[in-house]
C-alpha cells in the first residue's frame, strides 16, 4: 500500500486534513508533530516526532518511511509574529530540505503549502494562479514564493508530480483565537462592546474542514503547480461580523463607524481547484459560520478569551 506522509499534521489545517484523508481508502496514513500538540491527535495514522528544522533527523525520518506521497504544511505560524518573523527564513530552507529528502527517496507526488500573500493584493480582481502579479509585502509571503520558485524549479526538473497549494482565510474550530471569526465571538460571548470602523475589505473564508477536503482532493488528483484553496466568495468584513453577532444575539454589541477603511479584495479564483481537483465545499458559508459560532459557545465561560 503507498505510503503519504502529513507534516504540520498537527496544526489548524493539518487537523483537518488527517480527517479528510483517513475517510479514503489506498493510503498507509503517516504524519509528523513535535512538541505538544494544538490540537487532538488522530488514531488513524502513524504518528512520528520529527523536528522539521533539523536536517538530520529530515533526513532519516523519509530514509525510514520513504513515503511515495508527501503534503507540506510545517511553518511558522504563531499569529502575532508571523508575518515579520525571521524564522520564516529557517523555513524556508527546512521545505527545500524537506522537498531535497523526499525525491531522494523516489516520491511521486507532493504538496506543499503556499499562501495568498505572495499575490500583488492591490487589485480588485480574483486573484489567478497565473494571471495575477506575485507581489508579498512581507517577509512571510517573500519566504514563501522563494520556496515556491525553488520547488517548482525542482520538481520540474526531476520530473516529480507537484501542486502548490495557496490559501487564503481558514476558519473553524481551534482556530488561533487572536484572528478575526474567534475574536469576535469570544468577545461576544464575553458580553464586550465591539467597534470598527467601516469594514468594507473584502477577504474570502473558508471552513478549516473544507480546506482540509480540498487539499485532499488536490493531493490525490493529477493537478500540478499552484492551485488556490478558497471559497471564491468574496464576504464584506463588516458582514462577517454582522452575522456573527446575529447567530448570536449579540448584535447590540456591534457598531460600525463611517469612518474610512481598507476597501480592497484579496478573493481567490478557484476555478483550478473547482474544474481541475473536482471539489467544491459541501456547506454554505452561512452554514459554516453557524457551526462554528456554536463550537466556540460549546468551549465553556473559562475558554472565552
């Protein structure tokens, strides 16, 4: 039986992910955490701890697994820091490291993780896999489209089955309760007055579950290069938040000023991963926010912030 292999299986989308992958059959399941854990662990694959920034230990865990099918998610992910974080450059040279150790020992398809911050964001326009500039502001989105030309590069030239998967606005349960959906539900649910200015951004959402389903989708599938994961939608902040104040009864809370603000659109076209993985998300966004409204509720009075 192939074998694929999950790093960052243990993280927000990686969750997702493992459940995802552990409904289809003709896979020998095995994923990497190191560290505690965020989130719980699934039973339905091989777990090994493997810390991904040590090239040795790369090294021997695909020497000892040799997984014919990798996806890449591992990278600094801590919401505050992030964007500007130094340690992006150690992960970058840990994905090149990671992608060197996996067609070393003979791996036929990868995917690894990218993100919608490597796009030119000052358009209107759905942002296209070819069609729209590569442009990142910060050293997150910079680090990451090196690994991408790096890896395209690569994998071309060996003649590896690649897809480079980039995402856009992730949400859902254990989400890091500092980013926008959490935050305003738990300080709702706290009873605290929220106040924002006109919030007419634009962003596309998507439930972690979906994500999971659709990076699944992409792994198994044919499709090659860079492929958004997204909901194609595009959702006024201002209308997220709204609805959530509504499913929660909490829409005294909420006030909007007419103050000016951002009004620009970071909103994915999917059509590659519509027409060419053949996936599209089973619930309605409304349907998403609803559950995932009531999964913070569900968390108890101590988890409210």
């Amino acid at each position: 039986m192939p074998r694929l292999l999950i790093t960052g299986a243990s993280g927000f989308i990686g969750r997702a992910l493992v459940d995802a992958l552990a409904t289809r059959s003709g896979y020998e399941l095995h994923a990497v955490t190191w560290g505690t854990p965020k989130v719980p662990l699934s039973e339905q694959v091989t777990w090994h701890e493997c810390s991904l920034l040590e090239h040795k230990s790369v090294d021997a865990l695909f020497a000892k697994l040799k997984p014919d099918s990798l996806i890449q998610l591992a990278w600094c992910a801590d919401h505050a820091t992030y964007w500007k974080d130094p340690a992006n450059f150690d992960w970058l040279y840990a994905n090149l490291n990671i992608a060197r150790a996996f067609i070393r020992q003979g791996g036929r398809r990868a995917v690894f993780a990218g993100t919608s911050a490597e796009y030119d964001w000052s358009g209107q326009l759905p942002l296209n896999e070819f069609e729209t500039p590569l442009k990142p502001q910060m050293l997150y989105g910079s680090c990451k489209l090196a690994a991408y030309w790096a890896i395209k590069g690569y994998f071309e030239q060996e003649g590896v089955s690649w897809a480079w998967a980039r995402f856009f606005n992730p949400f859902g349960p254990y989400e890091d309760r500092r980013r926008l959906i959490p935050k305003v539900c738990l300080r709702l649910l706290a009873g605290e007055k929220q106040d924002f200015d006109a919030a007419l951004s634009q962003r596309d959402f998507l439930h972690v579950d979906d994500v999971g389903s659709g990076l699944a989708a992409l792994a198994l599938s044919e499709v090659q290069g860079p492929v958004n994961v997204g909901s194609g939608i595009p959702l006024r902040i201002r209308n997220v938040v709204s609805a959530i104040a509504k499913h929660l009864g909490k829409e005294d809370l909420v006030s909007f000023s007419a103050k000016n603000s951002d009004e620009g659109a970071v909103v994915a076209d999917v059509a590659r991963l519509r027409d060419e993985a053949g996936w599209s998300p089973s619930l309605t966004f409304e349907q998403r926010l609803a559950q995932t409204c009531d999964w913070w509720q569900s968390q108890g009075l101590e988890n409210k912030r």
